[in-house]
C-alpha cells in the first residue's frame, strides 16, 4: 500500500474526521488517488494545500511504502476507469456576496473580490460605481481595461455617526448615474453590499415611486442583522423629487427586474421567505452566494 510521505498534522490521540473526499496527483507520469480515510476538518484545507503544492513542484519520491492508515494511495492502474492526466474541475465563478438585481441592467453586491471577476464578466458591465474608498487592485484594474469597463468611485459615508452625513448632491450624483442608461449595465457596490449600497437602491427605490414600506423592507433583506436605524432615517429623509420628473420621463418608475430571471433564495443557514433576490438567467452557471 503506497503512503504520501509527509510530517504528521496531528498528535497521537487526536480525534480523526472520517473519510473526507478525494484528490488526484499526478507525479512521474503516474495517477494517484489520494482518499482522507482519517484527518482532522481543522487541518483537511492544510493537508491539500500540501499535497497540491508538492505535485506542482514534482517532488520525488511522491510516495513511499510504510504502514499507517492516513491516506491510502492506489494507482491508475487501480482505476481503469481514470484518465493517465489528472482531471480538475474548473472553478465554478463565483458572484460577490450581496448580489442582486435591482431592475434590468443595474445590479448591486459587495466588493468584489478577484474571484468573482469571471462571474462579473457574464453580465457584460459597461459601467461600476464603487462607493468607498478602498482601491481596487491591479486585478481590478486590468478587468476593467479588458472589459471596457468604466469605473466612477463616489464616496459615500456610513450612517454610523449622526453628525456625519453624506451631501445630498453626492446621492443624485449616483442616481443620476444609474438612471442614465448608457451605463447599463452598471454594478453598484459598497464594501459589504448592505449600508452604503442598501441607502443608495433604498434612494433610487424613492425616485421610482415604491411605497416607504417596500424600500425599508427590501433594505433589510440585505442588510439584517445588521441593519442601522440612521440608514433607514437617511432613505426616510431623501429627498426625491428633484429626479422625480426625470424618472418618470425615461420611464425609470416602471423598471422592473429582467423578464428572463430567476428567484433566487439565500441566506446565512436557512432560507427564509425574504430572503430572494432577482438574478439575470446568464448567471444559470455562476455559484450564488450567501448574504454576509
């Protein structure tokens, strides 16, 4: 029986996980199955990172003969069934936590992380709105160049202080922003896609006519539990009307989510009746994520 010869990640004694999953190496020419029979769940993300690791590197000898029961090793030849290349799964694209549609082509989320770039793509973004200041990295930004993507960052303050509040002409200056649909689509985001990002829709929601009680409510889907009385005192306060006239010109007010989406339910463990988002059918592919 072959072994992966590595340093143990445990003490003698400790508690093992049962059997896990499993993971292919390849390493001169030859296929090795590798099956967690027992490893700790705290030390299995570890353990993998190692074995990947030392496959890339080629290592040898990848494997030797020694008892134990750690990790049992068999070889493609134990596997007709496998390839001789080893087989990975492409990572499926991932969406940033928070996302969701707010009517055809102006969506909303959290920051988005490099990882989530594939799945951004999908939605053919012309136009990002970021609303903090933290920079994006060169990830980001050749995302962008490749793309033709314009970005706009307008800083937008957290409701966190009574005394601090953000002007109202920086607020239009967003919505106008969206309301413009050369921009479309366009992506708002905050850095968790709840406060800063929930006032903004919560004010576009205003300028489209909803009911106070839909906006605040479709604020807390996104935002609870940790919503912020000032934000919902700031959505309160807004003053629409001085794009009210517009929106109702270009037809803003009857904007609705696109006619080709899905419901989506997430949540942070289980889904509630609330919480549902719109999300466009060419996102069918991409991993949804949960709220944060």
């Amino acid at each position: 029986m072959y072994y992966i010869r590595f340093p143990p990640l445990f003490d003698e004694g400790a508690q093992l996980s049962p059997l896990e999953l499993e993971e292919t190496a390849l390493d001169g020419g030859l296929l090795f199955q590798a099956v967690v029979r027992s490893l700790p769940q705290l030390n299995l993300a570890i353990y993998l990172k190692r074995v990947r690791t030392v496959t890339a590197m080629g290592s040898s000898p990848l494997v030797t003969k020694f008892p134990g029961n750690d990790l049992n090793i068999r070889t493609a030849a134990d596997r007709p069934s496998l390839k001789s290349n080893p087989v990975e799964e492409p990572a499926q694209p991932t969406l940033p936590a928070n996302f969701g549609e707010v009517v055809h082509g102006i969506y909303r989320s959290s920051y988005p992380n490099p990882r989530n770039l594939p799945a951004l793509k999908k939605l053919g973004l012309k136009t990002i709105i970021t609303l903090v200041e933290e920079q994006y990295s060169n990830v980001h930004i050749s995302f962008l160049l490749e793309n033709g993507i314009n970005h706009r960052r307008i800083l937008i303050e957290p409701n966190k202080d009574p005394n601090v509040k953000t002007p109202e002409t920086t607020i239009i200056r967003v919505l106008e922003l969206l309301l413009d649909r050369q921009n479309h689509p366009v992506l708002v985001h905050c850095n968790k896609g709840r406060h800063r990002t929930g006032c903004i829709i919560g004010c576009f929601r205003k300028v489209q006519g909803w009911p106070m009680h839909d906006i605040l409510s479709e604020y807390h889907i996104y935002a609870d539990p940790k919503a912020r009385p000032l934000d919902e005192k700031f959505i309160t306060s807004f003053d629409h009307t001085k794009l009210k006239h517009r929106a109702e010109i270009i037809g803003a007010t009857n904007w609705k989510p696109s006619t080709n989406h899905k419901l989506v339910a997430m949540s942070n463990g289980e889904q509630s009746s609330s919480d549902k988002r719109h999300v466009h059918s060419s996102l069918s592919e991409v991993s949804m994520p949960k709220v944060i």
